[in-house]
C-alpha cells in the first residue's frame, strides 16, 4: 500500500456516534467510503476470516501522530463499533477524539493504490504524508 495522505472533506454528512461513546454529541463517526468498503470487503473474504478493520492513532512521525491501520478478527473489549457501507470500523476509545468524523477513502492514483484519510481534525501535516497534528 502506498503512503497515506490526508485532505479535508467538508461534504462528509455528519452522523451520530455510537452509544458506548462517552465523547461530544456533535462529534461524527469514523467512515468509509465505498470504494473503501468494498476493498475490505473483498480482502476479508480472499483471507477467510476477519470481522473488519480497525483504525487508531499512535504517537510518531515528524508532525505527532500517525494512522494505524489493520485488519480486525475479533473486537476487543472497548473498541468502539461503526458501520459503514455494510463493513464493522473498530476504533478504540483514545484514537476517536482525533479521527472523529473522519472518512476512509480507497485512492488509485497511477501506478499508486492505498488507503487516504480525510480528516477534518488535522490542522497540520508532514510533507510525506506519513503523520499530521491537530
């Protein structure tokens, strides 16, 4: 996969987050787009197994923070559930505060192919695209 990059969507419609949510009630839901859902779709049933993904934060890169991404079998205890496009996103609790309201995209640019966040919560970026602030 190819470097993530991010960008802001102003026309992601806002939804309501999940109950189990102890966070803002305007605060929206992590999403995917459908090119996005239909990617994972389709990878979890070529693995076999697989519930859906799962998305974080972690501390790192030039600018702070940096997205986690990986394939989740199982939920674990406080994940915090979406669903979108028909696919489960795990988010653990920590993480949401910082990818609230963010959509998932599945970009093909060129030779190029890989997942894009688009988070409206990022106020800065490193010039690789790797990590951001907000």
């Amino acid at each position: 996969m190819s470097a993530c990059t991010t960008t802001t969507d102003a026309a992601a419609a806002p939804q309501v987050p999940p109950e189990n949510w102890q966070g803002s009630e305007s605060a929206s839901p992590v999403t995917l787009s459908e090119r996005a859902a239909d990617h994972i779709a389709k990878y979890i049933a070529k693995r076999g197994k697989g519930i859906g993904i799962r998305l974080g934060v972690r501390t790192s890169g030039c600018s702070g923070m940096a997205y986690k991404l990986e394939f989740a079998d199982a939920p674990n205890a406080e994940d915090i559930e979406f669903i979108s496009h028909g696919v489960k996103v795990l988010v653990d609790p920590k993480s949401l505060p910082y990818l609230a309201g963010t959509e998932l995209d599945y970009a093909r640019e060129g030779l190029n192919e890989g997942f894009k966040f688009n988070n409206p919560n990022v106020k800065d970026a490193c010039g690789c695209g790797e990590s951001f602030n907000t």
